[in-house]
C-alpha cells in the first residue's frame, strides 16, 4: 500500500498515512478536526514500504508508477469537476 502524506488545514501538522490507491482520508486524527487534511503533493510518496523479491526491470516500474499518477490525475480532475472547482 502507498504510503501518503497528508497536511492538516486546522493544526498544520503533517501525517503519513497509509492507504490503498482509491481510498481518501480526510479526518485528522491528531486535532480531531472533520475534513481537515488535504494531500501534500510537495511531499514524495513512497510507492510501498515492503521490500519485494521479485526483480523488475526499470521500465516496468516507470510504467506501473505514470498509470498510478495518471488514473490518480484523472480521479482528481473528476473531484474538481464535481465539486465546481475546475473554472
């Protein structure tokens, strides 16, 4: 599971979470505050913490990590669409 880094808007306290691709947090669970934490993008994210035996090529994890972002771009453009923040 990717490991994400998210900012709180209420307390300003950064948190690593971890999560699979889809899902969103959005809860704070350092001040408690509903709806408060927003991804940090300026942070990088570490795609998985477990370390793999199986040996891939360069290529294939360039690949897998740009069909991650793009599916992730595609869902954060179809939140802004619906939310009216596209303008």
């Amino acid at each position: 599971m990717p490991n994400y880094v998210y900012k709180c808007i209420s307390c300003e306290k950064t948190v690593n979470i971890f999560h699979s691709f889809s899902d969103k947090s959005t809860d704070c669970g350092l001040c408690g505050v509903t709806g408060s934490l927003q991804r940090d993008y300026s942070t990088p994210f570490n795609i998985s913490n477990k370390p793999t035996n199986i040996k891939k090529e360069a290529g294939q994890v360039v690949r897998q990590h740009i069909e991650e972002a793009r599916e992730e771009i595609k869902q954060e453009k179809e939140r802004f669409q619906r939310e009216g923040l596209d303008e």
